[in-house]
C-alpha cells in the first residue's frame, strides 16, 4: 500500500489550486480517500470524532452484501444448468453466474460512477460516497438476462433524477437502486416480468416442464403455492432477482449490518413485523392464492427480506428519529403484503412500499419531533 500512496502523493500536486488538473481534483480525491482514510476534516456543519467515515461505512454495506451475491452467483448457474438439462458441479454453476453476472456489475459501477464524476467536477466538489452501495445494488435487483444498455440507461436515470438533481448523497428523498429498477419495471415491463427473464437458458432450448416464472409471479397466474418447496425458499434455489432470492444470505448480512452498527434494528424489526401482522390479517379472509399463504412465508417471498435489510435501512432515505423508525418500518412491511395481495400486476410489493414511505418518512419525522416538543412544553409548563 505504501507504494500507492508514493504515487498519489507524487501526482497529487497536479490537481491541486494552481496545478494542470485543478479541475479533476474531485475524481483524484475519490480515489485517495477511498484507498485511504482521508487526512482532512469537515469545516462546516456539525463535527463528529469517529474512527469510520463515509466510505468506510458503504463499504462494509458492501461487504454485507457479499452473501447474497455470491449465492446468487451460484444460484444463476445452477438454474441454467437445471433448464438445459445439463450436470453441474458447485464451482461450475458460480462460474457461470459469476460471469453472467459480472458484466452488469461493470455497467453500473461504470456508468453510475461516471455521472457522478461528472457532476462533482462541475459543481467542484468531492466525489459522493453514496454510490459504493448503489451501484452494488442495482444489478443485484435485476433480471440476470436484462440488457446492459437498459442497465445503463436506468442507472442514468436514479443517479440524476433519484439523487443528484436533490442535491447528491444525503440529500435525495428516493432510494436510487429501487429508482432504476422502477424505471426499467415501469419503461420496460416485458423484461422485468415473465416466465423465463430470470433465468439465463443461453440459445439451448429448455427441458420440458421447466418454468422459470418466480414464486409470486404463479401466485399472480393463480397456480397454488407448493408449501413443499418453503426450503428453497428460505435457501434460495429458486428463481428470483440475484440478491434476493436466498432470504438465508440476506440474514447473514443483516447480522453483519446490525452488529457493526451500520443499519438501524428498529426499522429492519419493523419491516418484518409489519408483513408479518398484515399476512396474518389476510389469513382471515383467505379470499385468493396470495391471501391463503401463511404469514410467515410472505417474508421468504420476492424481495421482502432484500428490501427489509438493505433498502428500507437506508440512512439518507430512511426516517430519522426512532419512533418513526417504528412507524415508518412497520408501515412498509404492510404495504408490501397488501400490494402483493390485491394487485396481482404488481405481486413484488417491496419496491413500491418502500419508494412510497421514503416519500413519507420526513413526514412522519416531523409530527414525531413536534410531539415531542409538545410533550416538554407540557412538563416546562407543570
């Protein structure tokens, strides 16, 4: 490491105040702090004394992350393999998906990255740290055949439209990665939805019998949920978005998010407790195929664990104060099931719920902070 920072610290006059690439000062920044903890401090706002920054912090989300993707790595090979009828080994399935999957990894690190350099030249300022995460997980949400122009095109759109055009990281009121994938759900339904955009066949011809359709997407065709396969479920074997399909990887995470003291346990407990007394309360009516599932299976299904543990804990997006945490979570985890329930056209509720309570959470923010107020005024007037 000692060599990498010889070299930075012999270039580093060139973007500095008066050098050549005075103007590129912000990419050269992004790339010393992130190999390095940075030597400057804040000048303005609050000042906090603490042994992480920012960087650190998106960094170990993205080490979190790393369960999921790389069961979902194998995940893709192996559902391949099964659709084409051909034998595999443990090593050979994640290859395959690590090489499916790897290209829009690429894309949107690339292009994300780029529009954020782009804008941080022209505003001169540093680099936002927000997209280590994002750009993780926008391919991770993803059909594993979608188009890398698409993948470009939607990554584009939640950079600007979903955080810059609010001002960067931290000031954006929508979750970018679930910005892109409701851009490409919305401008591109035919490769978001289906029975085989999740499964990468190649130009073989699938086995006979074999769906590549996800759990919710029979649920919403009407065909009864196969209560035998509740372990793949849980494990993952099953077709579904990279990331999201092994609720057992996203715990895994999840315990590495909550330990490290990264994502906030009020919102994550919240999120689930929520779906979870909404799935109980349909089991009451039991009126169609998604109202009969029992509760508890509703939190294995499509991205509701995904999104419980790492969108719905994102800390820019996310409410502030810990009551609304509570309120914010729970009302998300409800909104997912009752999406997912009564319109089938929309079975992966998750997205939805969330981008709308992002919208709300502020909201909720400040009647909490204003019954506070009034609760001290009250005991000042005593």
């Amino acid at each position: 490491m000692k060599l990498f920072k010889n070299i930075l610290a012999s270039v580093k006059p060139h973007f500095e105040k008066g050098g050549k690439l005075e103007k590129m000062y912000p990419a050269y920044d992004a790339f010393e702090t992130f190999l390095f903890v940075p030597d400057h401090t804040t000048h303005a706002g609050s000042h906090i004394r603490d042994a992480i920054d920012l960087k650190r912090t998106m960094i170990t989300v993205v080490l979190a992350l790393m369960p999921a993707l790389f069961f979902g790595m194998w995940n893709v090979g192996q559902l391949h393999f099964t659709a084409i009828g051909e034998e595999f080994t443990l090593m050979s399935a994640f290859t395959f998906g690590a090489l499916k999957m790897l290209p829009l990894i690429i894309v949107s690190y690339a292009v994300g990255l780029g529009v954020e350099f782009a804008f941080a030249i022209s505003r001169g300022h540093s680099v936002n740290e927000g997209y280590l995460v994002t750009g993780m997980l926008i391919p991770m949400t993803m059909p594993i055949d979608v188009p890398l122009w698409m993948l470009a095109v939607s990554v584009v759109f939640a950079v600007i439209i979903g955080k810059e055009v609010f001002g960067g990281t931290g000031m954006n009121i929508l979750n970018p990665a679930l910005t892109a994938r409701a851009f490409l759900f919305f401008a591109y339904p035919s490769f978001m939805s289906g029975d085989k955009v999740w499964i990468n066949t190649g130009d073989s011809a699938t086995v006979d019998g074999f769906s590549g359709a996800t759990p919710l997407a029979d649920l919403a065709a009407n065909i009864p949920l196969d209560m035998s396969l509740i372990g793949s479920f849980f494990y993952g074997n099953i077709a579904g978005s990279v990331g999201e399909t092994s609720t057992l990887a996203i715990l895994i995470g999840a315990g590495i998010l909550l330990v490290t003291g990264i994502a906030s346990w009020r919102t994550m407990i919240s999120v689930f407790i929520g779906g979870y007394v909404m799935g109980l309360l349909f089991n009451l009516w039991g009126a169609n195929e998604f109202m009969m599932i029992p509760s508890y299976v509703h939190l294995l299904l499509g991205g509701f664990a995904f999104g419980a543990v790492f969108m719905a804990t994102d800390p820019v997006t996310a409410a502030q104060t810990n009551t609304a945490k509570y309120i914010v979570g729970f009302l998300i985890g409800m909104l997912a099931i009752l999406i997912r329930v009564f319109n089938p056209a929309y079975p992966e509720g998750m997205m939805l719920a969330i981008l709308f309570m992002n919208v709300f959470a502020p909201l909720v923010d400040h009647y909490v902070v204003g019954a506070n107020i009034k609760r001290r005024l009250k005991r000042v007037k005593v």
